[in-house]
C-alpha cells in the first residue's frame, strides 16, 4: 500500500507542476518562422572560349627541296637512274643565325681526286672553279637580312664518283653553325640555306 500511496503521490504533483505552465503569466516561445529564402539558381558560367590564336609567320626554313630545285634554268633535273643516288641535287639544310658574316670551309671529303666545284651565293657566281684538296679552303660571305642560299655545283666528279665533299659553316665567332657533305654528279647542285635574323 505504501507503494501505491508514493505513486499517487508522485502523480498529483507532476500534474501540479504542469498545471503551473498554463498560468496566465506564461507566455510560450513563439515559432520562429522561417523565412522562405529565394532559391537562386545557380548563374550560369559560360566557358572560357579563348581568342584565337594568331597565325603564325611559316618558318622562313620549312622548304620543299623539289620547289627549290624547281626552276630549270638554276638546277639540272634529277636523272632517276636506278641505284645511282648522285645524279640529284642535294638540299644540305636551312639554319638560324645572327651573324652579319659567315664562313663555310671545304674540301674533299673522300680520296683527293680532281673534284672541282663552282659556288653561287643566291644564285650569282661567286667562286667560278674551285678544286677540292685534303686541306679545307674557305670563303667568307657577308649575310644579308633573310634568306641567303649557298650553292655548290660540281663541275666535274673527278677520278672516282661522285663529287664528294665536307663543309662547315661558322658564324662570326667562330661557333659551328653546320656540318656535312655533298654526293652530287657532274652539274648537280648541293644547296644550303643561311637565314638572317
């Protein structure tokens, strides 16, 4: 019984203890109203889209060898002769340089044996026979602003074919600007390019 008096109890003074919320002095907590926030989409973005890229100047040194060795007045036509590759021109290559002068050496490449050669600097004579030795000859050209086009044209092939010889070119102090040789047949024409900058 004593049980059940505590619980009795205990029920009326939690009912009294609620009782005391609805007393005219309370005031409840309002309901916090929300507001209703806008939903902003997300703003588009538009992709970067950049410019276009501008064109290019082409390389003064990508050169077609079969639009170089075009002009027949210049150049004698290969003679497509099957298994001789020296009856050609032969393009040794376009370089970059800064130098005002250049020097290109040369001289038979192989057994010393009479080749000769004339040199034209674009397209005008400037050497009209020049014997190839074991030792290197040079001439010195003065380069002018662009394209400067160096020919060596053999005049002969010598004893053993074909006209065959070592170059080198340097610039104005002294730095190796190429190296190389020419297999070219009587009247063909071995070809370098020097651009100014």
């Amino acid at each position: 019984m004593k049980k059940l008096a505590f619980i009795i109890i205990i029920s009326i003074s939690v009912q009294v203890s609620a009782q005391n919320e609805l007393d005219k002095k309370f005031k409840p907590i309002p309901a916090k109203n929300a507001e209703q926030k806008e939903v902003i989409p997300p703003k588009e973005i538009a992709p970067k889209i950049d410019p276009p890229a501008p064109v290019a100047a082409p390389d003064p040194l990508q050169i077609n060898p079969e639009e170089l060795f075009s002009n027949p007045n210049l150049y004698k036509k290969d003679a497509n002769v099957p298994g001789i590759f020296y009856r050609r021109n032969q393009y040794l290559g376009g370089f970059k340089t800064k130098a005002f002068v250049s020097t290109i050496r040369f001289r038979d490449a192989a057994f010393v044996d009479g080749d000769k050669i004339k040199i034209y600097l674009n397209d005008q004579l400037v050497e009209p026979e020049v014997t190839l030795n074991g030792d290197f000859k040079e001439f010195k050209i003065k380069l002018t602003d662009g394209r400067n086009k160096i020919d060596f044209e053999a005049i002969n092939e010598g004893f053993a074919s074909p006209n065959t010889a070592e170059f080198e070119v340097y610039d104005d102090k002294g730095k190796v600007i190429t190296s190389s040789q020419w297999n070219v047949g009587t009247g063909y024409k071995a070809a370098i390019i020097l651009y100014k900058e």
